[in-house]
C-alpha cells in the first residue's frame, strides 16, 4: 500500500514539472508592415485641431495575462519622424525652439507600473524622455485581441491614449501656440508579434 502510494505522489510531482507555469510573453511591436501608430492631436491658437504622427518608432513589451506585474512596455520615438501634413510647419517643429531633434534625436518609454482593471482596460504609468526632460506620465490602456496570425505568428494588440503637456517639455515657443494647446492629446495604438513565451 504504502509502495503505491509513493508510486502515486512520484507521477503527480512529475507531471507538475513537466507542465512549468507560464511566466510572461515576449513581443515586438510590428512597425515593419504598419500595424502600429503614434497620433496625436493639439489645439491650434483655440481654433481649430492639428493632427500628427510620428512615422517611425521601435518598441517591445512583456506581457502576463495571470501576473500584470510582470507586464512592461518600452518604446523609443525617432523624433524627427514626425507628420503634420505640412512641410513648412514640420521643419519648424523639429527646430532647436520645440523638439530640438539635433540635440534630442530620440524620445523614450519606460514603463513602471501596470494597473489591470480587469474588464479589459488598464492603467499603464511610466517615465516619458522628450527633449532631454523625462516626465512621469499615465496612459489608458485598452486589450484588443490576442491570437494566432496567417503567417504561423502570434499577435496582440492594444491601444492606449495619453494627455501630455507642452510646459512638462520646456519647449521655448510653446506659449505663442496659445493656452488652448497646453495639452496634447495622444492616441496609440499597436500591434505585437510575439518571440518567446517564458516560463517559471
């Protein structure tokens, strides 16, 4: 009896090796075939809206369904990259006044905290670079699907909305836009192809 019993013990033990938790997945963000954006919206002089992109970023994220403190997200922005639709007004902004690309090429993401609401939306903190000045920032975070792609990957995405403010970035021309563009208003949204999944 107790030769069985030991026999019994041996072969769930086993099977809990042989079956380790799943600790976190891996991704990159898929900027290669344009399945994530970085938007953003402000207010011009009060009286009208300007809209933009940044055409070219990198990034990566982990991410835990059953552990959210595992979850992390870092993105790097190439600053000059970005699209307002007018040529005139984009050479402006990346000049020394506003985003000072020269002197400050790249704009930066780190995340520090993930908050899961747990009906699909979360709460994503972190420190935001931007002209040399990094800044605690909150973004709302909303899980839009998770699967298998045609191409034999595996892909999730989100997207995220922020408000961030132009006097946080000690940008000098700031003031001339008028305290109605103040605030920024940022739209995200991404999609990402998974590398591994890490286990305990």
């Amino acid at each position: 009896m107790k030769r069985h019993a030991l026999a019994l013990l041996f072969l769930l033990s086993s099977s809990l090796v042989a079956t380790p938790a799943l600790a976190y997945e891996h991704y990159v963000i898929d900027t290669k075939d344009a399945h994530a954006f970085i938007t953003f919206r402000i207010q011009h002089l009060g009286f009208s809206w300007m809209e933009g992109r940044f055409k070219r970023f990198s990034g990566r994220f982990d991410y835990a369904e059953a552990n959210p403190a595992l979850n992390k997200v870092e993105v790097e922005i190439d600053v000059a990259s970005i699209d307002t639709d007018h040529a005139v007004r984009d050479k402006h902004l990346r000049g020394e006044r506003y985003l000072d690309v020269k002197r400050h090429p790249k704009a930066r993401f780190v995340s520090t905290d993930w908050i899961d609401h747990g009906d699909g939306t979360a709460t994503l903190k972190g420190n935001f670079t931007l002209r040399g000045v990094s800044k605690e920032i909150e973004l709302a975070v909303h899980k839009m699907g998770h699967g298998k792609d045609p191409w034999g990957g595996y892909r999730r995405g989100f997207e995220a909305t922020a408000t961030l403010h132009l006097s946080d970035y000690a940008m000098k021309d700031a003031p001339k836009l008028g305290p109605a563009a103040e605030e920024i208003r940022i739209w995200i949204s991404l999609e990402g192809v998974r590398q591994e999944s890490v286990v305990d």
